[in-house]
C-alpha cells in the first residue's frame, strides 16, 4: 500500500503547517513512528498509516540555550527540551512563552505550531511545546 | 593479554591551540615529521604502504579531496589514501580502518592521523559547522546548538544521580592541571571551580570553562603489522582491543539521555577482546569534548557504576597520582580540540604513557591503556586497549 502523502519528513514538515502533528502507525504491530519512516523500525513492515497524535507529553530533559546557532540569535536566550508524547515517541524542540524556572523535568508540555514559513531551506514550518 | 591487532611504533603530535599561518596539510606534516624522525630505521617512501587521515569538514578551508593531499604532502605518492568522517571521531574511526588494513593483509606499515584547521573561521561560523554533526531537521531546524545537546544530557544526568555543576567544574580543572604540564596543550594554566563556575553560559548547565576549545592540530602514528613492529622500536605499542558502535544521529531518539550506549558497547567488546577488565587500565584518554562527557565516560568504560562519575572526580581516582589517571594529556578541554586529530591524539597520549616519554605528566609504569573516542552526540564510538610490547 502506498501511502499519500509519502511517509517523508517533508511531508511530517508540511502536516505541521495545517497544525498537525502527524506520525504513521504500523498497521501490523500498532508501533507509531516520529519523524515518518517509510517502514516500521520494529516490525519492518511498509505497511503504515498516517496517524495525527495529540501532542500531549513531558519533559525528558531541557537546556537554556545562551549562545546560540546565528539565525537564531535575536531569540537567545532560550529553552530547548525533549518531550517524550503520550505515545511513546519523542521529539525535541524549543518550548516558548515560559519562564524559565518553571521548567522543570516532567513536567507536562503541549506541541503547538508556527505557521510563518522560514524564507531558508528547506522552508518548512516549525512545532514547538508550551505548557498547556 | 590478546594477541596484538597491530603496533604503534612511532607517534607525532603538533602543539595544539591557534596556529596562525599553517593549512591543514602543514599542521598535519609537522605531526608526521615529528613521527618520522623519532623513528630512525623507517624509510617513509619505501615502507609505508597506506595512508588513513581523519578529519570533520571540508568547510574550514574550503578543501575537500585531501587524502590525496596529505598524502602528497608527506612525499608518500603513489599510496593509497583514505579520508575517513565521523565528527569528533574522524581519526578514531580512521585507526579502525587502519586497523582493518592491517589485519586483512594487504598493508604492513601505514601512516594514521587526523588534522582540523579551525582557527581561521569566526567562533560563530566554527560553531555553526561543529553543529551539523547533530541531526538536520529535528536539532539544528529548532535552534540546538551543539553544545545544547550535551547540556541536554548533563541536566538529565544532574536530575537523575545528583550529579552537580561543581563536579562538572572539577572535570575542567583537572584537565587544566594536566595541560599545565603539557608542553603542546592548547591551554597550560590551571584554573579553579569558580573560574569555570563564573564563566559565561553557553547551555545551561554548561559554562564556557565545560567546552572544548575551537583549535588547530595534528597527530599522527606509524602503525604496523605485529610481527613487523620490532624492525622499526624496541619499544612498540600494541593495539589489543578495538571496537567501534554507532547509535542514532539525534539524542531525541534514544530511550536513555544519561549514557553514552556506543562507548558502553564498544567498551563491553574492547574489554573481551584485550582479556582484561577496566581495573587493569593505568591511564585512559577520554572524549570530554564537554565536562559532563567525561562523567559519563568513566560510567560508560566501567570505571564506575552509572551515575557514580561524580564521586570519582570528586574522590581525585582520575587525576594525575590517582589511582585511574584519565586525560594526563589536558583532554580535550585543555589539550584542545582539532576535531579529526583529536582520536589519534589521545593514541598518541598513551603511546608516550606506555614508552616512558610523558614528561612530567607521566604515570609511573603504566603498562596497559585505554582511549575513548565520541563522534557527535555520541552518535559514533571507538573504544581502544594498547599495552606495552617491550
């Protein structure tokens, strides 16, 4: 079966951009994989189909990010963090409008969306967690 | 003790920091000068049959191609050349393939080293090049630098065994200590935990005084086959162990932030390999590109349990005159950090270690050796044992 759009990390890119957080989910052992790969790490079936998750999980770890990558320095300083998602899988990224000392390992985070598109390649929209 | 894999029986090492002035491919000839020379009964052109250099980026100097180059460079035309990439383990990966050479029997004497030339670059454009060793889309895309993804899992380490930003600092003033007595060390001066503890941010928990610095540099070995290292020293060091894993290019993608699983694997096969267990090692040379990555070496090597590296640091078991010295050399974080030379580096550290020619760093017999190379986020690990062949 040939999945539409292609279990690509484009596709997973232009999902965020309608603000969805899109995964595929083995139709064989139900595993869900993010970022889309085009067949399941676990059971090595091709056999997937796109899932929209929740984005509901919380923090594994976190840093605050005082000297940055250049085309983010007018952001700096920043958290960034790893959330692991009530399915399993995780994902990491910059968790914004939040004070600083209130991040905290554990705590429960929601991914939302920037839809303004970046003017760089590869011109993909970004997710990011807040609290929820 | 395992039958050798191959002997080293020569080393060069260039002194490390900003070598305004110097290509690469310079940089990398003083290494190899300064290997040959040492080595009186081997005649470059006519004996060495292979060359392996590692190194990260084509960007520093616009140069890619450079095998060849180097290969030039050291008057070894025609031989092959190889140019291996895995980050901050180019060169740990490019004594793997030296290795493999050795042992397949198609080479007896090869040349292997790495060189980086990174000082001419803005920190930021460095900065910007060290991070493409993390994963694309998912790290860089969303604003983590490099040194973030460590910070990522020293705070993970920090919530889970206690560890502390003192304990951290103490890993950097101990290296400091050691640089100080290393002629070729980027930085020779002791520092104390409240110089690293006021630095300035860089990733929380990270100061500047946790990171590696950005330097230029090259090292180098003659590596033979066993059974020809005699007709080159007296005094060779074998290579007993050596393994190598690989785990996911992004942090985000593992199921445990606080270790380092490719350096605990090849560890675990390194070990079985030589026939010996982490209380045989007299001096090991560890990746500790960041303070933390340190810790969690000694946890990963099984110098300790996992999350027990701080009380080693604290205790002073890794310093020089304890009872496990680790990176007599300064380590990265004061020897300095070209990245593709620093694998042959740390073999160059416990090739002198091993010959009695430290200097004032030496640890007094020190037979058997260890060196653990980490490329990116420990996405590439090398682990090898060397013990003395005199």
């Amino acid at each position: 079966m040939v999945l539409t759009p292609p279990p690509t990390i484009e596709s997973f890119y232009k999902f965020c951009a309608e603000r969805k957080l899109m995964g595929v989910k083995c139709n064989r052992c139900k595993k869900v994989t993010v970022p889309p790969r085009s067949v399941c790490p676990d059971c090595g079936t091709p056999d997937l189909a796109w899932t929209e998750l929740p984005g509901k999980g919380k923090l594994v770890t976190y840093t605050i990010i005082h000297f940055p990558p250049v085309q983010f320095q007018a952001l700096a300083p920043y958290p960034i963090g790893i959330v692991e998602l009530a399915e399993g899988v995780r994902l990491p990224g910059m968790i914004r409008n939040i004070r600083f000392e209130n991040v905290k390992i554990g705590m429960q985070l929601q991914t939302d969306f920037d839809t303004s598109t970046s003017k760089e390649w590869p011109q993909w929209p970004r997710y990011f967690f807040r609290e929820p | 003790m395992a039958k050798p894999l191959a002997s080293i029986v020569s080393a060069g090492v260039t002194r490390f920091g900003v070598r305004e002035g110097l290509y690469a491919r310079e940089l990398f000839v003083e290494a190899a000068r300064e290997a040959f020379d040492a080595c009186p009964n081997l005649s470059p052109k006519k004996d060495i049959d292979g060359l392996f250099v590692g190194m990260m980026s084509e960007s520093y100097e616009h140069q890619a191609h450079v095998a060849p180059m180097i290969a030039d460079w050291l008057e070894l035309l025609p031989v092959p050349a190889f140019r291996t990439e895995a980050a901050c383990a180019s060169s740990g990966v490019a004594m793997r393939c030296a290795l493999y050479a050795i042992q397949s029997g198609m080479h007896d004497v090869v040349v292997v080293g790495g060189v980086e030339k990174m000082t001419n670059l803005r920190t930021a454009d460095v900065t910007e090049i060290l991070g493409m060793a993390s994963d694309y889309p998912f790290e860089q895309w969303h604003g983590i630098s490099f040194p973030g993804i460590f910070a990522m899992m020293a705070t993970a380490h920090m919530a889970r065994y206690g560890t502390t930003e003192e304990q951290l600092a103490k890993v950097a003033v101990k290296n400091h200590e050691n640089g100080a007595l290393n002629p070729k060390a980027h930085f020779q001066k002791r520092i104390t935990i409240d110089d690293v503890l006021s630095s300035r941010v860089v990733a929380w928990p990270l100061k500047l005084y946790d990171c590696s610095p950005i330097s230029d540099g090259a090292s180098c070995l003659v590596v033979t086959a066993p059974k020809l290292a005699r007709k080159f020293t007296d005094s060779p060091v074998h290579i007993v162990g050596s393994a190598q894993a690989q785990d996911t290019i992004g942090l985000y993608e593992r199921e445990d932030v606080t270790s380092m699983n490719v350096t605990k694997i090849a560890a675990k096969k390194a070990y079985e390999m030589a026939g010996i267990g982490a209380e045989r090692i007299d001096v090991a040379e560890v990746h500790d590109c960041f303070t933390i990555a340190e810790i969690m070496a000694y946890e990963a090597l099984n110098f300790c349990k996992p999350g027990q590296g701080g009380t080693l640091i604290d205790d002073g078991i890794t310093s020089l005159g304890g009872k496990k010295p680790v990176n007599t050399s300064g380590g990265l974080k004061a020897k300095g950090h070209p990245v593709g030379a620093t694998g042959t580096a740390q073999a160059c550290e416990i090739y002198l270690q091993l010959t009695a020619q430290a200097g004032k760093r030496q640890v007094s017999g020190a037979e058997i050796g260890l060196t653990q190379n980490v490329g990116g986020s420990a996405s590439t690990g090398v682990v090898q044992i060397y013990c003395r062949g005199d």
